[in-house]
C-alpha cells in the first residue's frame, strides 16, 4: 500500500525526471497537427479517363440492352406458348362443339327417317317387292313351282306383274297372303333356294352400320296403313 504512494518510484517507473509524477507537461502548448501527405499525382491523363469511362458505358450500355432482350425474348416465349396452349384447348372445344352438333343432326335424321319409315313402306312397298321379283325372277323359269308370300294387299300386284312378266311361271307359283309381313316385304321360295326382302331387317342392318358412328337408331315403329 505505501508503495502506491511512493511518488518517486512512480516517477522513476513513468520516465519522469524525479520529482514529477507525469512527463506531460500542461503548460507546454500542445505539439503541431503532423503535416498532411501530398496527394499522389494521378497516373492517368483526362483524356485516357474519358476513354475509360466511355467504354465503361458502352460495355454497360451493351449488356443492359443484352439482358433486357434475353427478358423480352423469354416473356414473348411464354406468351406464345400461353397461346398456343388456349389455340389448343379453344381448337379442342370447337372440334368436340362440331362433332356434337353433327351427331344431333345425325340423330334427329334418323330419328325423323324411322317414323316415316313405315309410312314409305306402305305408300311404296308394292313397287318395292315388284321390284325385288323383277330382279329375281330371270333366273326362275325353269324352276317346277314357286312360293311367293306377301302381305294382302300388294300381293294382288304382284300376281299381276308375275303374270305380265312370266304367264308359264305365274301358273306354277302358289301366292300365300301373310298378314304378318310389311307391305313391301315379299318372300319367295323354290325348289332348290328362297329370297327375302324384309324392311324390319334392312332397319336392323341400318342400326348394326350406324352403330359404329355410336349413333342410335330407334327400333322400328309399328306398320301404317297408306
């Protein structure tokens, strides 16, 4: 403890001349600021400096105009693909619309044929199975006897057109009334081989073809009367 007080040990420890505590003296004006370096002369002329930063502004320009084309270039990328996408799906729909649209066309046709179907069949199925046994017939003369089923009321039409066509074959054919056949289905029979013509089944073949364009045709409505 006396040694924190011993001055001139303190003063001997500190530099001090003895007798003073602390070298500093405060009545000394304090010491001048250090002088200030001169600056470094610069090693580049005005004109060099000129050229440097011009170049610095055309590389800068250069490059801002390089990214902002990469930007522009990929924005208008993604807005083609955007609308080629919507072409698609817009193309997509407008296809799906006409394929809708013709399949009800399709469909109300064919909905409109098969109810005015046995009203054609009736207005027109005697010349229809006149028809069938005109085609047929060549090949009939020499056959012994022949069936031939109608239904009543064309049948007599086709006797006479029989007649007209073949009187010896006529003679030879037995005429069978079938309230069951369309007016305009005919069946004939002989010794050897048969021919049909059947509207519910010429219907049905219709339905089998159509069936494959998934279009549905309705049954066959019942026979009218002309």
């Amino acid at each position: 403890m006396d040694g924190l007080f011993d001055i001139p040990a303190a003063a001997a420890r500190s530099g001090a001349p003895a007798g003073v505590l602390f070298a500093e003296d405060f009545d000394l004006p304090e010491d001048a600021a250090p002088p200030v370096p001169e600056a470094a002369r610069p090693c580049f002329t005005a004109d060099e400096l000129a050229d440097v930063r011009a170049t610095a502004y055309a590389e800068g320009r250069e490059l801002g105009f390089a990214e902002a084309a990469g930007e522009h270039e990929v924005a208008l990328e993604t807005a083609a693909r955007a609308v080629a996408a919507q072409l698609a799906a817009l193309r997509t729909d407008a296809h799906a619309a006409a394929e809708a649209a013709a399949y009800t066309v399709a469909q109300l046709l064919l909905d409109s044929l098969g109810a005015l179907f046995p009203t054609l069949c009736a207005r027109h199925g005697a010349a229809e199975a006149q028809a069938v046994l005109r085609a047929i017939l060549p090949g009939l003369g020499c056959e012994p006897a022949l069936t031939l089923r109608a239904n009543p009321r064309i049948l007599p039409a086709l006797r006479t057109e029989l007649t007209r066509l073949d009187p010896e074959l006529a003679g030879r054919t037995q005429f069978v009334p079938s309230e069951i056949a369309a007016i305009g289905d005919i069946a004939m029979s002989w010794q050897h081989g048969s021919a049909t013509r059947d509207a519910a089944a010429l219907w049905s073949a219709v339905a089998d073809a159509l069936g494959l364009a998934a279009l549905h045709l309705a049954p066959l409505p019942e026979t009218v009367d002309a």
